[in-house]
C-alpha cells in the first residue's frame, strides 16, 4: 500500500470510530511502523484534518451536540490526582485536557479524554511507571481542567464535588 492510499484508509479508519485508536494498532494493520503512523497523522492534520492525540489513542476532534463544557481551576499535587479525576468522572464528566501556565512557553495543553475510572486508571499507571510526568508539576500543583457532560447540572455537581474536597481555586 503507498503512503497516499494508506493516509486515506487511516482518514476512514478515524471517520468510523467513536473511540481513539492506538497508533502501534493502526502501524501493525497497515504493516509499518508506528513513526511511519505519526507522520501520516502530522500530514492528515496539515492537510485539515482535526486528529486528537490523547493517551488512548488517535480520535478525530468532533464537537458532539448536546454537550457542555467547563474549565475549572485546581490545585494539588500528585498523591491527590487520582482522586480528582475519578471525582470528575464518577459524576458523568470527561476530562477533556489539562492547560498549565509556563513562564517560558505560555499556556501547555495535553489532552486526556478521561471518562471512567479505567481511562483514569490506565492515565494513572504510565504516570507511576515513570512514562510521563504531570504538567502541574511545573506549575506547584495549580492546572486547569477542561470538563464535558450531558449537562450543566451535572458540570456543577462536580465542581460542587471537587470544592467539597478542596480541589477547587477560588
């Protein structure tokens, strides 16, 4: 397969799932390497196309109707991490991303498309195995979170959630 028919079975690939694909997956289905995968991706995307890069996988970034977002403000540090994303997504959110301000390079965004306890726990492992380190490490603790849920309501009892437990900048 050439690189053209391949980034055309990767763009259709993406438009028929609703759940992020692996790039090793998407590298073994069409025989190639996984930098061969990133590549196809980086030129898709300068292309037009809107791919998401989460832990999970790749996904297309498609605003879902009906859905209502959030940033809030927290600060903590890592032994609490858990805690505050299972709080999220235990009471119908998805963590979307998390923003921190650097004093060099401005705000840093990394996605995480967090929304149940496996996607939290699994976050949580290559934290702990040392494969990543949180970006409010740079920041003493203090990130933004950007949240998703089915309604407002359900956006303020998580913020009423994590204020309870002390989460929440004011």
């Amino acid at each position: 397969m050439n690189s053209t028919d391949r980034r055309k079975k990767i763009k259709e690939i993406l438009k028929n799932t609703k759940e992020p694909i692996k790039g090793t997956y998407l590298a073994s289905m069409m025989n190639v390497t996984r930098q061969v995968i990133v590549q196809d991706i980086a030129i898709l995307r300068a292309e037009g196309l809107k791919i998401l890069s989460t832990p999970q996988g790749y996904i297309l970034d498609v605003a879902e109707k009906n859905r209502y977002k959030k940033v809030i403000a927290c600060k903590h540090y890592f032994d609490r991490t858990e805690e505050e994303l299972n709080i999220i997504v235990d009471n119908g959110g998805k963590v979307l991303d998390v923003i921190v301000e650097h004093p060099y390079y401005g705000e840093l965004k990394g996605l995480l498309m967090l929304s149940s306890r496996y996607d939290v726990e699994k976050f949580m492992e290559c934290v702990r195995d040392g494969k990543a380190l949180l970006l409010s490490t740079l920041t003493e603790g203090v990130h933004l979170h950007t949240i998703e849920a089915d309604s407002n309501e359900i956006l303020e009892r998580i913020e009423d959630k994590l204020g309870e437990k002390g989460f929440l900048i004011k």
